[in-house]
C-alpha cells in the first residue's frame, strides 16, 4: 500500500540546511514535508563554524538564543610553519555587521538538536525519518516523489518495501554531497579540480585545558595540519594525506592516535569522537532550479573547509529560498521569483570557493622547497609596517533581484540596536524579516510614489524611519553605514541583502520602481 502526503513544500535532506528552510517555512505557515534517509539525527560532528550573518539568519528563525549556548568564541587564528614562525594572524574577535560575534566555533549535532526541536514543535511541519527519495516526476502543478521507507542493519541502509508518495506544489533538495535530488534531475556539476585528502579527527578532551591560540593552522609540509575548537568542550585535528597515503589505511583510530600525541592527546586524555577522511573539493551545480525543483546546501556546492563557509553557504541558500518561496505561496509574487535565487547564490558561492581554494594552495604544499619560498615570502609580508591580515570577500550576489547600479546593491546589509515605540533591541526582532526601506529622514520617505506605497503594503514592507520622534539609532551604527555608502536611505530584502541604496528621495522611488517591475513581470531578465 503507498501512503500519500502533500505538502507546499517537500525537503529532501535534514541536515543544516533543510532544518533551517525547514523551520523558516514552517513559522511561515506553509505546509512542509522533510524527508530524510536516515531514522535518526547523525550524532557526529562535521562542521564546526558559523559567522555573523548566519547568526542572523539563526536569529530569524528564532534558535539563535538556544545555539549561542553551544558556542566558543574566536580569539586569534594563526598560521605557523614547521618552526614555529607566524605566517599569518587573522583576528575575528568582536561583533560583526550582523550584530553577532563574527565567528563562532560550535558542535553540529547539538546544532541539529536545536534544529530538531524546534521544527517538531511546529504543526505544519512532518518530517519522515528513515525514508529515501526514489522518484521526482514534476506534475502539472507540482513535483510528485515517490518515496522508501527504509531501516538501518550493520550501518548500512536497506528498504523494508513499504513505499510512500508526496505531492508538493515545490520540491527542494538539501541532500548533501551525493545528492539523489541532484542525480535525478540530471543536472551537471562544475568541478574545479581542487582536490586533497584530510582525515578529520573530533575528540571531547577529559580535563580542559587552555589552548593558545584556540585555532592555528600548523603550515608543515611534512604534514600540513588544522587544530581547531569544535564547539565547547570538543576540539577538532585535521590532518592532510601525503602524497602515497591512501584512505583505507589512513582511516583507523590508531593512525588518529599517533597523530594526535605530539599534543598530548591519547586514549588516556581524550575521548575520540569521529574519524574520517575527507576529500575537500571545490565545485558547484551548474543549475540550481529544474521547473518547480531547487537545490539548497552541499547539494548544490562544495568548498574546502578553510574560510569555514560551508555550512554558512546553505544556511543563505535557505533564506534566499525562504523568503521566495512564501512570496510565491501567498501569491504575492509568481514563480519567475525563482529564477534569480540560483544565479544569485551562485554567484555568491563561486567566490567563496574561489577564496577557500586560494587559502588551500598556500596550506596543502607538501614541497620543502616551494614551503620554504612560501614562508618567506608570508615572514617578510608580515614584518612590514602597518600589516593587516588580508579580510575574507565580502561578495556581491550574483546577477538576480538587485540593482547593479544603485549604491550598495547586492551587498550584505547591517544590524544593530535600534529603539522603537519605546522598545529596545535588534533591527530585526522590533521590525522583523521583510522588506524594509530604512531612510535617515521622513523627507526622503514623502518621495515614495502611491504605486510604490501599494507594492510595498503588499509584500508587507516596513516603512523605519530615523528622524527624531521615529526610530532611534542607539549605538550610530546606522549613521556610520548609510555615510560609508554615501545614501539616504536603503530597500533591504528579507535575506538582508541590499536591492540598494538612494542618494536622494527621487533615487529611492527609481529604486523602488526597478523593484516593483521586477517583482511582478510575468517574464524576468535577470542578467542585468
């Protein structure tokens, strides 16, 4: 007998990213079926770092405040060659944009578990546990997946023949580096060739002790290593394969142990955790909707691990997503939204690739030699007067639902405290995640047009303005942002990107304009 559900959304994965659109959908008050090959949450850890826009994005969907109990601050990351010399020191200590810490190092399964328990508490929201995508056939006003029931034996999965059917008006896939979503659809990857071997080793050490910094990138060429914090109370080795290794005999605890003792972790120390080898790779899907079919998450990309973006990718696949997806549900938009969600992502993505394959090159050399000219030349970089660190890309989105010729148009916006009606606290908790037009004064507001007005009531568009009387910018963060992007005004979007920004009370309903018609044409052009 197949049992069917249906569904606004379905989700195929419950890692990271499909909690999260998961969870935003769900307290939209869309109908969302998750499903998820195996029956329960996977208890070992992976990724180990979020920064402060994806606080953000955790702050929208209303877990940050039980997440940020699991987190360990950064202090210095630093980079040091086999002799113990400083290469480099990044130091991401302090709050960010976003109005959180700019990183945080944390345990994923605890993650999930918050996840988890906040998606179950919502009604409108099933997730299926032990059940595997075996079909995707796009219907006339949907995606039908077949699905399989399945169970676990000797850790491997196996299905009981019990089948099951969801009928979702949209489908997503957020099902990890194998993909069935993405097999299925046929769709190719692009792969640029970046390619090393780590074994990533998790240990829970017995008595803490003070380490110094708490992440630093040993840059050896006899075995280039990462030692991180994993999350309060856990810490995290990764130790790259030399040329000649391979896998099946590098993945074995007592290779883990012997490498691990230079730093006095052994058996007697530490509770080892997880063992495996990695291949970090650079590539991304060279299309990420197929009609009503999307992809979120590792489905769509994978990075190395060295800028720590991973998992903060898919969680802005999940907003970017979310806030799409509801517009098109409530019928405040029609679907050609979606056809700027993956040339947006993209975009974004493909130089945060580009960025943690450069940081690779420099850390996976394995020639004395070339190490040796490397450390030089990083030694001499650093003894200069007034050196900085250089800061990770800030990117631009992709070409999408923006303006490339407004101020600030596809950038990352801020967040900080405000005061409104006499309530204080974050942008975002006193007026919420939409739209928002954010303008200095009332004069440059009096310049939207009645049509604008409309448009903007429609998509339920906050109005927040600075002048005295209105809102209040406690700490002058907005003040220091609007003079840095030489505007007026902003239109921010409720993945906190900027459509952009407005000089002048004309330019601020141009941009409106260029929004409104954007929104709501039947056919899109997205390569502006």
């Amino acid at each position: 007998m197949v049992s069917e559900l249906t569904a606004d959304v379905a989700i195929v994965g419950y890692g990271p990213t499909g909690q999260a659109l998961a969870l935003l959908l769900g307290r939209m008050g869309h109908k969302v079926v998750v499903i998820e090959r195996w029956p329960d949450l996977y208890p070992l850890p992976r990724a180990v770092h979020f920064d402060h826009e994806v606080a953000r994005i955790f702050q929208a969907a209303g877990v940050m405040g039980d997440i940020a109990q699991l987190t360990e601050p950064v202090d210095a990351y630093q980079w040091r060659n086999a002799e113990g010399q400083m290469l480099l020191e990044i130091d991401p200590r302090g709050m960010g944009p976003s109005g959180w810490p700019v990183a945080n190092m944390f345990p994923q399964p605890e993650l999930e578990r918050v996840f988890d328990k906040h998606v179950k508490a919502l009604p409108n929201v099933e997730v299926r546990q032990g059940w595997s995508a075996a079909g995707v056939t796009e219907t006339a006003d949907g995606v039908r997946i077949e699905v399989d029931r399945g169970k676990l034996q000797d850790g491997q999965w196996f299905t009981t023949g019990e089948r099951g059917r969801i009928n979702a008006r949209w489908l997503v896939g957020a099902d990890g580096a194998n993909s069935f979503v993405l097999r299925a659809l046929g769709i190719q990857v692009h792969d640029l060739g970046f390619a090393f071997d780590w074994l990533v080793v998790d240990l829970k050490p017995k008595q803490q002790r003070e380490w110094n910094p708490r992440n630093s990138q040993l840059c050896d060429p006899r075995r280039p290593t990462t030692i991180v914090s994993g999350g309060r109370g856990r810490r995290r080795w990764e130790f790259m394969l030399l040329p000649g290794e391979q896998i099946a005999e590098m993945n074995h605890a007592d290779v883990a142990w012997r490498l691990l003792a230079p730093w006095g972790m052994t058996p007697e120390t530490a509770d080892l955790e997880r063992h495996a080898v990695y291949t970090f790779r650079g590539q991304w899907a060279e299309q990420w909707r197929a009609g009503r079919t999307l992809l979120a998450g590792d489905a769509a990309h994978l990075m190395p691990p060295f800028a720590g973006q991973g998992l903060c990718s898919g969680m802005r696949d999940s907003i970017a997503l979310a806030w799409r997806l509801d517009a098109i549900l409530r019928g405040v938009a029609n679907e050609s939204l979606l056809d700027s969600y993956g040339l947006e992502r993209s975009g974004h993505v493909q130089e945060l690739i580009a960025f943690s394959i450069e940081l690779g090159k420099v850390i996976c050399i394995t020639d004395p030699e070339v190490a040796q000219q490397r450390d030089a030349q990083m030694i001499a970089a650093l003894a200069q007067p007034g050196y900085q660190a250089p800061p990770p890309p800030q990117p631009r989105l992709g070409p999408g639902l923006w303006s490339s010729e407004a101020p600030g148009g596809g950038l990352l916006s801020i967040q900080s405290e405000i005061e409104i009606n006499g309530r204080r606290g974050l942008f975002d908790d006193l007026i919420g995640v939409r739209f928002a037009v954010i303008a200095r004064n009332s004069s440059i507001l009096s310049a939207i047009s009645d049509e604008n007005h409309a448009a903007l009531a429609r998509w339920n568009a906050a109005l927040v303005d600075f002048s005295p009387g209105h809102a209040r910018d406690l700490t002058g963060r907005y003040g220091e942002w609007f003079d840095q992007l030489g505007c007026e005004a902003v239109f921010m979007r409720p993945d906190f990107y900027l459509h952009g920004g407005a000089r002048n009370g004309a330019e601020l309903n141009a941009l409106l304009d260029d929004w409104r018609r954007r929104t709501t044409a039947a056919v899109e052009d997205f390569t502006v």
